[in-house]
C-alpha cells in the first residue's frame, strides 16, 4: 500500500508580479497546485476558492479519480463570478493528486502540470490546456516555435469562467522511490524540464526540501516572470512505516492484558517493519501516577539489591517495548486528524512512553460521522493491516453513519 513518505510544498511570486495568484494544498494524502486567473486579483480569490473546496474534503462516492473530479470548485467559483461583475470570468487552473493504494490519482485543469520522476526520469503525466499545445497537437506549431510561441500563456480550459467544465483525469501506476512534482507555469515556463530533471539529480535525489528550493530559484534566475508554485511529495510503501512527528492526543485508561495478548496474537501473522524513524512521545503523566510511581520506588529499593531492580525494570522496558512495537490503534492528533498510532494508548510508568505517532492521514475527525465516531477512534489495539484499513477507509469515505 502506497504512502506518502514527504512531501514540500512552497509558492512564490516571481520577480516581476506584484501578487501572487497560484495557491496550492499538500496534505497527504492529497496535494494540488492553482494558477488563477481573471483581473482586480479575481485569480488570487478563484485560486484561494479552490483550496477552500479542497480543505472541505473530496465527496464521497466513486474511485478516486471521480471523487478528485469533483465539480464543486467549479461551481462555487462560476457562481462567485456571477455575482459580482469585478470578478466576472474569474478562473484557475487546478492539477490535483491523490495518493491511492497502487496509484496516483491525478485531475487536471489548465496549464499547471504534474510530473512522475521515476528511476530519475522526468515523465509528464498532463497534458496542458493551452492555445498552443492544441496548436502542436494538431501540427500547426513544433516544439520550438511552442516555446517561443507569443500566446503560450493562453489557456483554453480553466475552472470557474464555464458553468460545466471538462475535467482530465488518470491513475498513474507508482512505487515506492516515485516523486510526484506538481507545478505552475511560472516553473515550466521559465525551466526547461531537462534542467528539472538535473535538478532532481544533484545532492543524489535526496531531500525534496532542497528540490523544491532550487526549483524556484531557478526559475527567478531565469527572469521569474510569474508566480512559481512547486508541490512535490515522494511515495513509499506501507511496510517501509511511515512515521510521522505529529503530537498525539492521549488519555484513555489502559487496555487489559487480554487486549493486548489478542492484538498481539493477530500482529504477528504480519510483522511490524522498523520505522524510517522514531518519534519521541509525550511526557505527560498525571500527579497522582507520578506519586504512584515514586512510591513504589520507594518500597522498591528498600527491600531488593540495586541489581536485581535494575534487571526487573529493564526486563519490564524491554516487554513493553516489544508489545510496543506489535500492536496499533486509531485515534485522533491534538489538531483533530485520523491517526493511526504504533504502541499502546496509554503512558506507562517510570517515564516509558508507549506509543508513537505512525501515520497522520488527511481527514479531519469531524468528518468521521458523528454517530461512528466514538466506535472508530475507541484506541481498540489493532494489528498494523486492521488500523491502516480502517484510517483509509474513513480516508475514501466508505465509513457509513451508523
Ligand atoms: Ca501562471
């Protein structure tokens, strides 16, 4: 099962607007790009209405290209133009993806592209609505004269300026190692894409922070002419552990010991890889525990050699560890997302943290149905397959509401 395994997201004006149209959302497992359009800053309002929609959450229903397709953006800014005669013929490109299970869903709009960079090959996955990719469609202009072309920013589709609107969409087949690059023209325009491609290449592929920099500083090195917009994510698989540095939100009594046995017997079936890294848990612990604990201390070391303690409590941070590393459960980060937590949902004495974020999905908690909500994310310890199933099911909004 693909996830995302980082991502980047950034926006720049350029060095010769003054505004910035584009807008973009990057939250695994969805990201999109928006290059507005339209006078007295309607683009920057029909690009903003876009991520607005995005942010909402996609409808349920359908696979995830038709629920990526979604027209809602279209009709919310068809309507916004409509009402108010500034912002008349108002629109914006959009180049979404989702991150599925075995593919990239991918829906576009307009000339803001996405990108594939797999085994470091650069491969274009849109194909641009534009005055002048029709016009080399058709062979009425070759590559050249495209680049040069002096209409090469007319778009000839966009959201918002139609009340019906024709949306392209694909699965692209990934694996893990793939790089997504979703962009604005502000990038292709000034960047040629085998120069991307080197980009990708330098410092060995690694560290989508640094692509993304030079991208844009490219882009204005070579006159930045319009807004720059670059989203990248990489992708990997979910055996790889996808640990995130999410806080988590805690605070339900411990399971029993029959709970964890019976997670634990379903977890070994399918074992738990080791996580790309590790996240250090919250240190809370309430009052009362922490004088708990000190007591017991106490009574502790007055009755067995300094040795023997040792040997316990490492014996016992050790099966804790181990039962740690085996079992999973759902809850909810303290922002309010789905998570799916590694380890028991509790703290455990002597300062032992026993859980860690181990992945943040995209949906906020309020869009679980109120009536499952509380039988969802209850902390029930799950094996690693069962709780990443439940999270990407409420993901696809195929949880009913009872
Ligand atoms: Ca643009």
């Amino acid at each position: 099962m693909l996830r995302v395994a980082d991502s980047f997201a950034r926006t720049d004006t350029g060095r010769q607007r003054r505004s910035n149209e584009d807008a973009f959302y990057a939250r695994p497992p969805l990201f999109a790009v928006a290059d507005g359009m339209g006078g007295a800053r309607a683009g920057e309002v029909a690009s903003s209405l876009l991520v607005e929609v995005l942010e909402s959450g996609l409808p349920d229903g359908g696979n995830d290209e038709e629920r990526l397709a979604g027209r809602e953006a279209n009709a919310q800014i068809h309507e916004l133009s409509r009402q108010d005669a500034e912002r008349a013929g108002m629109g914006t490109t959009v180049t979404a993806a989702y991150v599925g299970d075995r593919a990239v869903a991918l829906a576009h709009v307009g000339d803001s592209r996405a990108y594939r960079l797999h085994d470091g090959r650069l491969e274009q996955m849109t194909r641009d609505h534009s005055l002048v990719e029709e016009l080399k469609r058709r062979g009425k202009l070759t590559e050249e004269e495209a680049e040069e072309h002096p209409q090469r920013s007319v778009i000839t589709r966009a959201l918002g300026p139609e009340a019906r609107v024709d949306v392209d969409t694909v699965s692209v087949p990934a694996q893990a190692g793939d790089v997504f690059l979703l962009c604005s023209d502000g990038l292709t325009a000034m960047v040629p894409e085998e120069r991307i491609e080197e980009i990708f290449g330098d410092g060995d592929g690694a560290g989508l922070e640094r692509v993304g920099r030079e991208l844009i500083a490219e882009a204005n090195d070579r006159g930045g002419r319009d807004n720059i917009t670059v989203v990248l994510f990489s992708l990997e698989d979910v055996a790889d552990g996808a640990v995130t540095d999410q806080p988590t939100q805690i605070g339900v009594p411990a399971p029993s010991a029959e709970q964890v046995e019976a997670a634990k017997a379903t977890a070994e079936a399918e074992p738990a890889a080791a996580p790309r890294r590790t996240v250090p848990l919250p240190r809370r612990r309430k009052p009362a525990a922490r004088a708990a604990a000190r007591g017991r201390r106490r009574r502790i070391r007055g009755l067995v050699p300094t040795l023997i303690v040792v040997a316990i409590l490492g014996a016992l941070a050790a099966g804790a560890w181990v039962a740690t590393r085996a079992v999973y459960f759902v809850g909810t980060t303290h922002d309010g997302f789905v998570a799916v937590y590694r380890g028991l949902p509790w703290n455990g004495p002597f300062g032992v943290h026993l859980y860690e974020s181990f992945y943040v999905s995209a949906v906020p908690v309020s869009e679980v149905p109120t009536g499952r909500r509380h039988k969802l994310l209850d902390h029930q310890l799950r094996s690693q397959g069962d709780a990443s199933d439940l999270v990407r099911k409420i993901e696809q909004g195929q949880v009913g509401a009872s």
